[in-house]
C-alpha cells in the first residue's frame, strides 16, 4: 500500500522519511512541490498527484504536509485517513512527553 512517507514542513524541507516496501527517492517529492508551487495557499495543493511511476497523496496539518507515496492505485480515503491518524498520534506523543528532552 504506501511505500514511503515524507514529512514536509512549511519551508519545503523533507525532514523525515519513513520507507516501508521499498526505498523511494526524495526526487519523487519534486511533483509534489511543482504542486504546491501553483497553488495559492497550503491548504490548496491537491491531496492526490499522479506522477508517471507513483501517486502522492497528502495532508496539510500544523504547517507539516505528510506525503504518502503509493504505487498502485488504492482507495485515497484510506490513505488519507491513515495520515490523519498519524498527525494525531504525532499530536498526542507531543502532549504526553512535550518538545524538550529530559
């Protein structure tokens, strides 16, 4: 299902990279940010872009976009979802043992 998860803050810097199947190149990410070029705000990249080998599919929350990149074609809502629910364990984690480190 996802190959590989890229998360991306407001400054166009992958920060963190997840790779599941297989390792997928940062260049893959160029699509997504020719996207995020032509829109007009954050929230306006489009949450599916095809490219010829891949889609990427993504959420834009607390400034960070998530970017799941697939291979095949899937339901994007589970995709999406599956996002979803990482932010708010990414959310929880943050409120439970907070930004600093002991």
């Amino acid at each position: 299902m996802i190959h590989s998860l890229f998360l991306i803050n407001s400054s166009g810097d992958i920060f963190l990279e997840k790779h599941w199947k297989s390792v997928v190149s940062r260049s893959v990410c160029d699509y997504f940010f020719e996207a995020q070029e032509r829109a007009t705000e954050a929230e306006n990249v489009p949450p599916v872009i095809p490219t010829p080998h891949h889609y990427l599919l993504s959420v834009y929350r607390h400034k960070i976009f998530f970017v799941a990149v697939i291979q095949t074609e899937v339901p994007p809502l589970f995709v999406i979802e599956f996002l979803h629910r990482v932010v708010d364990t990414f959310q929880i984690l943050v409120s439970v043992y907070g930004t600093g480190c002991t």
